[in-house]
C-alpha cells in the first residue's frame, strides 16, 4: 500500500500555497538551527588546532591558523587527566546508584494511599523544587558535616531528585493496582518485599533508563577536576605581554588565593 502510493505521481502532498510556505519556513529554520549548532563546533575544533598567538588575534574563525599540536600534547600529558575520568566514572556511577534507590524507597511509600502524611511530606518535597537555600547556606551544610574535599560533597546534596520522585511515585499510583498489593498482604508479603518483588519488576524499563542516563549526565556536567589556572591559554612563544596586564592579573589571582 505504501508503495503504490509512493509510485502514484497523481498523489499531491501539498495542495495549498500557505503549505509551501510553511515546509518552506520548516526547511529555513532547521537550516538555521543546524548552522547555529555547527558554527561553534566547528570553530572550537579549528581553535584547537590553531596557535596561541592567532587564537588570541583574533584570526581563526573556521579553519585552522598556524597549525599545531601543541594543545592536545598537553592535554594527553597532563598528570591529572586520567584521574579526572576515574573520578568522573566513580561520581557517576556511585552518584547514580544512590539516587535511584533513595527516589525509588521515598516514592513507593508516597503513592500509597493508607500513608496518612504523604501529602504533606509530597509538599515538603515539592517545596525544595520552588526554593532553595542557595550556595552559601549548602557549602555551610557540606562543611558542617565535614564533608569537604570528599566524593559525598558532590553526591549527597543531590542524593534525591524531587523530579524523579514525582515521575516514580505517579507510576506507582497509576499501574500497580491496590488489588495487587492486598493479594500480596494475604500471602504474608510485606511491604518491602512487595517493592522488591512485584513493583520494581514491573516498572516501565525505558522510564528507569531515562531516569538513569539523565542523572549520570547531571552528575558528569558537576565534575571539574582540572584547577581553573589550567585552562588558561598558554602564551604564544616569544610574547612577553604587557607588564601591566601581568601585574593586574597578578592581584586577581592574588585576591582568589585569598578568598
């Protein structure tokens, strides 16, 4: 059927002119987006590749500037590169596993209905999604529980996603059925093993990975194990710069190591 329609050069798709117009647009602005997307990729490619000195001038839009391999040697031969992916692999990985347990034992209990408290500890969590104690008041916390300069500094204070929990709990309230867990209750099944047993087996595994992924990556995206003094561009061979310029860096680095 697909092919005699596809043979059938009488069949129009677009009778209309306002449906030329509109493929024609669609056409235009994925065209945009496409380049807008590609334009940076391609100049922190040919930025790469390209000497300190003409990065700094300004002369490398698109392709390459006095070629060079200078910039991923040292990449490759920095001593903490290949710890910054241990450490990248073990947050993730670590960081993933305890979200998804602790969103999985908070939601469960949340989406039954004989929990006489649920919606006010629901509102409590949704409360957090709204406000937030902000930056100081969390690294005050992480530094009262002494856990500075350790993996839990990153992993705890993201333990839960509330977002997670939404999605889990309401998956648990509309698919496992009340009749389920009551013909568990009459063969002696408690509620711990009700979870394990029945309600984790039968949850959807394309939600799961979802919830999976999009928490490796946020946990990928709050990994920086490179200092920031590292990612300066190292200056072209020869060039002394203004001494002003140093000098005025100098205090600014001065004033971080301070703070």
């Amino acid at each position: 059927m697909a092919k005699e329609i596809k043979n059938n050069k009488k069949v129009r798709y677009y009778t209309k002119w306002n449906d030329h117009l509109y493929m024609a647009l669609v056409h235009v602005l994925c065209a945009v987006s496409v380049v807008c997307i590609l334009v940076p990729l391609i100049f922190v490619v040919a930025a790469s590749f390209s000497s300190p000195k003409a990065l700094l001038s300004g002369k490398v839009y698109l392709w390459p500037v006095d070629f060079t391999l200078r910039g991923y040697n040292m990449l490759l031969g920095h001593k903490l590169l290949i710890s910054g992916f241990l450490n990248s692999i073990l947050y993730t990985v670590v960081g993933t596993v305890i979200n998804v347990v602790m969103t999985v034992l908070a939601a469960y209990p949340l989406s039954r209905r004989d929990l006489a408290i649920r919606n006010p500890v629901m509102f409590l969590f949704t409360f957090t999604m709204l406000f937030s104690g902000g930056m100081i008041p969390s690294y005050m916390l992480v530094k009262n529980l002494h856990m500075l300069d350790t993996i839990w500094a990153v992993v705890m204070p993201t333990a839960l996603s509330v977002w997670n929990l939404i999605i889990t709990r309401t998956y648990f309230q509309s698919t496992i059925p009340q009749e389920i867990l009551d013909s568990a209750s009459v063969d002696g099944c408690d509620d711990f093993k009700f979870l394990i047993k029945i309600c984790i087996p039968l949850a959807d595994p394309g939600g799961e990975r979802a919830a999976v992924r999009g928490r490796a990556l946020e946990l990928l995206l709050q990994r920086d194990d490179v200092p920031e003094h590292h990612h300066q561009v190292p200056p072209p061979a020869g060039h002394e710069g203004d001494p002003d310029e140093h000098e005025h860096g100098g205090h600014v680095h001065g004033r971080d190591e301070a703070a």
